[in-house]
C-alpha cells in the first residue's frame, strides 16, 4: 500500500488531474464537487440512521416494487439538489425516479452532462447496519444544450461514460472514481470535512480467491452458472481452490472488497430474473466503467462487453460478471460452453 506522505483532497486532485478530463475547464470539478457535498450529507444521515426516527419504511414502493427506506428519498433528493446547483448537469435518471429528471433552469439547461444514479444502493440493509452506497455515472449530452434533458441522452452505451464512481457507506466513508484515466479512491475525514486519497491508481489483481453470487438462488441458476460455483468450490489446492465465498448483497460493498482484493461478482439471469436483476444505466456501466479501468472485466456472461451495449429503456436489468479479468474469463467459459448462446 502506497504510503502518501501529505494528504491531498479530492478537490485538490481532481485540479491537479484537469487536464485528464477531456473537457476541462473545470467542469468536471463542480460536478464532482458538488456530488461529494452530497456525500457528505447522506455521510452524516446514514451515520446516525440508527439515531433518529429516519429508519424504516417510508410507506411508499418505489418503481421497482421495493418498499422505500425514508434514506433512499434523502439521498435521492439531496444528490439531484446537487446537480441542479452544480450548473453543470442537466438532467438526472435516479433508481428511485420513474423518468428522467429535466432541470427547467437556464444554467442548467446550459449543463453540457447528464447523470444516472442509484442514489442508495443496498438500502434494505441500512436497518441492520450493513454498508450501502451511492453509485453515479456521467455522459456528455446527445442533445443540444439550452434546452431539457432528452432521454436519448440517457440511453448511450456505458463506453460514452466520461466518469463514473460510487460512494460506499462502511466502516469509513470512501469515494471511488475514473474519469477514464485509473481509478482512484478518497477516504473521508470528518474531522476536516474532506474527502482525502487513500488508495491512488487502483488495479485490481488479475486472479482472486473471492466468489460473490447469491447462493439461495442456486436451483434457478443455469447449468453454466451451477457448474462455475462448483468449479469455486472444488478442492485444487494447487490452483488456489476452494475459492472463498463472500455475498454481503449490497453491490457496491461486495464489488468494492473484490477490488481491492481480487474476485468475482456475479448477478446471473434466474427464474425470477430473465434478464437478471441489476440496472444497467446506473449499477453494472458505473462499475463496469471503474472494473475495466482498474484492469478487470465486465460482461453478461456470455462475452458481451457490459460497456457496449445499447441500452433501450432507463431502468433495463441485465446479467452480470464483474471483477478479476481472469475470473471473469473463466466463469464466462463455462457459461458459453455449457449454456451456450442462448439468451
Ligand atoms: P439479492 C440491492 O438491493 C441490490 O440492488 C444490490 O445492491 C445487490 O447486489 C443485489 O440487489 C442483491 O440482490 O437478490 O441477492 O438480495
């Protein structure tokens, strides 16, 4: 681990790396800062959930079905405050909004940046303390600016991301980027209100010994998939094998320890999920876009490229395989020997 001898702030890197963003003049900046006040706002909510009468449900079920936590509301409200004020997004597609958000302001409608967002992923898991997270991706508008947001410019392939990120609840409060360029992670410090880096240029190993897949669902897996959780689990001391298995089912909690430590997330298609269960604008892109820039890997099992496909509707789902390049590799060729192409 790198020892970093004086503590730099995010705002502090994300100047210092303005030329990394291919439309620099500072637009990345406000947009990035902006979203990391609202961390630190959902920082100090989630932090004190337990505290206050802001736990359970809210009465309402979002448009997922599920019913909604009173933090999922803050946070989604207290992030896209913040992108209308960043003067540089103008619109927003959030988990927890059934259409896109369009900015009616005319700074805004100047935003030359749409972003997607889940604004609290995991959040069944606040009520037992379990880490939760943000997770956002940015696009340069398809529109012309000086008017709303369309949807087209919601709908573009994951590899147009000019930046994406998360934000992870846990023992610390951390934000992980790329911009395209490495990914790099800022730990927060309350104690000066900062968001500091702590773990620059993350690369994540190329093998691990981590298997991340919700095993309740094992009789409504494929035979692919069943076959490469036995392939985890078989005895080959040789070859590093059983792997661990590790499924804390809060996305960015499992995908944020495989990072760092090597291994594989999978979110398979299953009965229940015909096209599995994870949103394609705002869960797999964002961490596909980090997993590719942090030398990993991201499909649909089946080889298909998470950043290149086309999404055709805001809150589509779709398999997914993320992590360690040659883990992922792996499960991929048994999903594509034994299951085939078929979708
Ligand atoms: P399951 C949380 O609801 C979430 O969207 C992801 O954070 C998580 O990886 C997944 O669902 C867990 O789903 O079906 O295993 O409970």
């Amino acid at each position: 681990m790198l020892k970093i001898d004086k503590f730099v702030t995010l705002g502090e890197f994300i100047i210092n790396r303005q030329e990394d963003f291919p439309y620099a003049k500072g637009e990345l900046t406000r947009l990035l800062s902006h979203m990391s006040i609202a961390a630190k706002i959902v920082h100090r909510e989630v932090n004190k959930a337990g505290l206050v009468d802001i736990l359970g449900d809210a009465g309402d079920v979002n448009i997922q079905g599920e019913d909604v936590k009173k933090l999922d509301i803050f946070a989604n409200e207290q992030f896209i405050a913040a992108l209308k004020t960043s003067g540089e997004c103008c619109g927003v597609a959030s988990e927890e909004e059934q259409n896109i958000i369009t900015f009616d302001e005319k700074l805004a409608k100047e935003g030359k940046y749409i972003v997607c967002t889940d604004p609290l992923d995991g959040s069944s898991n606040i009520d037992v303390n379990v880490s939760v997270g943000t997770i956002f991706s940015i696009y340069r508008r398809i529109s012309n600016t000086g008017q709303k947001a369309k949807e087209i410019d919601f709908l573009q392939e994951g590899k147009n991301q000019v930046a994406a990120g998360y934000i992870i609840y846990g023992s610390s409060t951390m934000l992980v980027y790329t911009t395209g360029k490495g990914v790099n992670g800022f730990t927060y410090d309350p104690s000066i209100g900062e968001f500091c880096l702590s773990h620059p240029d993350i690369i994540t190993p190329l093998f691990g010994k981590i298997y991340s897949i919700n095993e309740g669902n094992y009789i409504r897996f494929t035979e692919g998939v069943k076959k490469y959780i036995k392939y985890c689990q078989e005895y080959e001391p040789e070859a590093n094998r059983p792997y661990t298995s590790r499924y804390i089912g809060s996305l960015v909690a499992d995908f944020h320890r495989n990072l760092l430590k090597g291994g594989i997330f999978i979110y398979p298609k299953t009965a229940t999920h015909s096209n599995g269960k994870l949103r394609l604008l705002y869960e797999c892109n964002p961490i596909a876009f980090i997993a590719e820039q942090a030398k990993g890997k991201a499909s649909d099992g089946k080889g298909n490229r998470i950043l290149d496909i086309k999404p055709t509707s805001l809150h589509q789902r779709n398999s997914f395989f993320v992590g360690s390049f040659k883990m992922v590799e792996k499960a991929e060729n048994f999903i594509m020997k034994i299951d085939g192409n078929k979708k």
